[in-house]
C-alpha cells in the first residue's frame, strides 16, 4: 500500500505542530515510502522480473503443445 498525497501531507502537518511527539512506526514507514523517487513504478518493474520466468514457462509450454497437436494432425 502506497501512501497517497493527503496521507503523506497529513504526516507531515502532525509531526510539524507536534514536534515534541514522535511519529509511530507507522507514520515513518510511510513517510520513507513517500520519500523514495518512482516507488510504484519501481514496484511494477520488480513484480514483472519475479513473474517473468513464470510467464516465459508458461508461453513456452503452450508453443510445444501446439507444435505437438500440428504433427499429430
């Protein structure tokens, strides 16, 4: 879950009128969330080379059984 704009703002109003309170864990995780540049985009590209061997796998499997179906015709 990527922190939105109106949460990141709303953090940052908190800790700056209660600078005598420290944030929770919560609030500095997200925070640090916000504060990494293209994060989702990085997100994306991550979750596409993990899945990446899964779809090749499977994209080849369907090429050799259409091959094998092609011969047995």
């Amino acid at each position: 879950m990527l922190p939105t704009e109106e949460e990141k703002n709303q953090i940052i109003e908190a800790q700056m009128a209660n600078t005598d309170i420290p944030l929770g864990n919560a609030e500095q995780f997200l925070l640090t969330l916000a504060s990494i540049v293209e994060l989702e985009a990085r997100l994306k590209l991550w979750l596409f080379k993990l899945d990446f061997d899964n779809v090749e796998l499977v994209r080849s499997i369907k090429i050799i059984a259409r091959k094998h179906a092609n011969v047995l015709l």
